[in-house]
C-alpha cells in the first residue's frame, strides 16, 4: 500500500479545491451566457408578437376595405342593370 504523507494529502484536497473553483468559474459563464441567450429571445419573442399584432391590424383593414369595395361593385352592377333595362324599354319602343 502507498501511504500518502500529509502534505500529499493536502496537495491533494488542495488540487480538488482549484478544479471545484474551475468548475464553479465555468458553471458561472455557462449560466451568464445562457441567461444573455434567453434575454434575446424574449426581446425577439416580444418583436414576433408586435409584428403579429401589425400584420393583423392590417390584415382587418384590408378585409374592411374590400368589403367597402364589394358593395360598392354590387351598388354599381345594380344601376348598370337598371340602366340595360331603361335602354331595353326605350329600344323596344
């Protein structure tokens, strides 16, 4: 068996304690780069949904205006066809 001396023994616990701190320092980092990560995508998550919210306001406008649009095609398609049975009537005369 080796035996292992004091000082070994504390070269030893001294050695785990320094790789403990490594660790911990690379724990540190991992964490703040992962939370910068997330801060990221919830400012693009916020963008995405400000974005919906326009292109949705957009979109009911669009369909407001076309149905605006759509009556008056209708209105106009009626006063052509009172117009086609005036002109019929007074050709027929």
């Amino acid at each position: 068996m080796n035996q292992l001396t004091g000082m070994e023994k504390f070269s030893h616990l001294e050695d785990k304690i320094y790789l403990t701190i490594e660790f911990a320092k690379k724990v540190r980092l991992e964490r703040d780069r992962l939370e910068a990560e997330a801060n990221g995508l919830r400012r693009e998550a916020a963008n995405a949904l400000a974005d919906k919210q326009v292109a949705e306001d957009k979109l009911n406008a669009l369909l407001a205006e076309r149905d605006s649009i759509q009556l008056k095609v209708e209105a106009m398609l009626d006063a052509i066809a009172l117009i086609d049975s005036d002109v019929a009537e007074a050709v027929g005369r």
